[in-house]
C-alpha cells in the first residue's frame, strides 16, 4: 500500500467541493451548511495561492481518498495548525490516517522547522483525537461550546505537539507503522 500526499491542484476543485458537502465530512467540520460553485471557486483560488496554508490530495495507491493541510502557517511564532479527512469510507480503520499524520508532522517539524503544529477535533471525533495523541500531541484545551452544529453546540479539544518532542514520536510511530506499511511507500511533496 503506497500514501502519497500531492499537492492540491486546481482540477481537484469538483471532487474536493463534493467531500466537502458529504454528510460524513460536514459532520466533523466547523461548519455544515452545504457549500456552493460560487464559495467554493473562491476558496480553491485563495487556498491555491496562500502563503500561509498547503493542502494536499491524500493519494492511497495512487486513487484520490482525502485532503490533508497546513493552516495559519506563521513563521514569525513557528507555528501551524493541521487538519485532514479521508472523504473514501473504505480507507477508514487502515492506517491510513496514521501514514497521513506521519508524513505531515515530518513535513513540518523536518522540513518548514516549525516549532508547534496543533489542531481542534470536534469531541465526538474520538477516534481522530485519539490518532493525534498517538502520535505525541498533548492535550491542551477543551473548549467548551465551541461550534454550533445543527443547532447544538459541540464541545472541541485542542491539541498540540512541539518540535523537540517529534523524535521520539517519530521513532514511536515507525517502530508502529513499519510493522504494517513499508515507510519507503510514504511519500509527500514539499
């Protein structure tokens, strides 16, 4: 099984845009009104542009299954905020996920040399929390009430992992991933 996270494309905007409007998507993200052509050409064209944000199609054998990306990138406090889906149902429960956080905490800690990457997971999203405090993210926040969902407010955990604390999480999460994937089929562009 090979992972490869490409960068987001302008020819990914349709399959990205129907993702996102899934049930299965929307339930976990902030927001969950459905999102239309117009808003969403706008965010394909500022997320393709930025310098302050990266996203990546999460490529499983070579098929398009997800999005993965950097936010609120600020090299003044070397800091960022990550986020990912698997949109695929079928690759849920192996692995995946796993080779995903691998590669992108190795993007920022290894090549940006950031300081901090952190992240906010909806609570009932325990399964996701949970990989990310596998993966040596502490937690640092329960935001009590944070986003409204369907009319109810959801409470949101804050997570974060430092730089001197990736070597260790790096090893931890080879000497895991290796049993299952081989490392050399990880892969991710710049």
């Amino acid at each position: 099984m090979s992972v490869h996270l490409r960068r987001l494309a302008h020819q990914d905007g349709e399959r990205v845009l129907a993702w996102r409007n899934s049930s299965e998507i929307a339930a976990y993200m902030y927001s969950d009104h459905l999102i239309g052509p117009e808003e969403h050409a706008r965010w394909l064209a500022s997320a393709l542009e930025a310098d302050d944000r990266r996203f990546w199609i999460i490529e499983l054998d070579g098929a398009p299954v997800g999005l993965a990306n950097l936010a609120r990138i600020d090299l003044a406090d070397s800091r960022c905020e990550w986020a990912f889906y698997l949109a695929d149902p079928s690759t849920r429960g192996r692995g995946v996920g796993a080779c995903v956080e691998y590669l992108v905490l190795g993007c920022v800690f290894e090549r940006l040399e950031l300081n901090k990457l952190w992240c906010e997971v909806l609570i009932e999203n325990a399964g996701v929390w949970r990989l990310h405090e596998a993966f040596g993210f502490t937690r640092e926040a329960l935001y009590r009430d944070h986003v409204r969902k369907g009319g109810v407010w959801r409470d949101v955990v804050g997570l974060g992992l430092l730089r001197r604390e990736w070597p260790e999480a790096k090893a931890r999460a080879e000497a895991r991933l290796g049993k299952a994937f081989d490392l050399s089929a990880l892969s991710i562009e710049g």
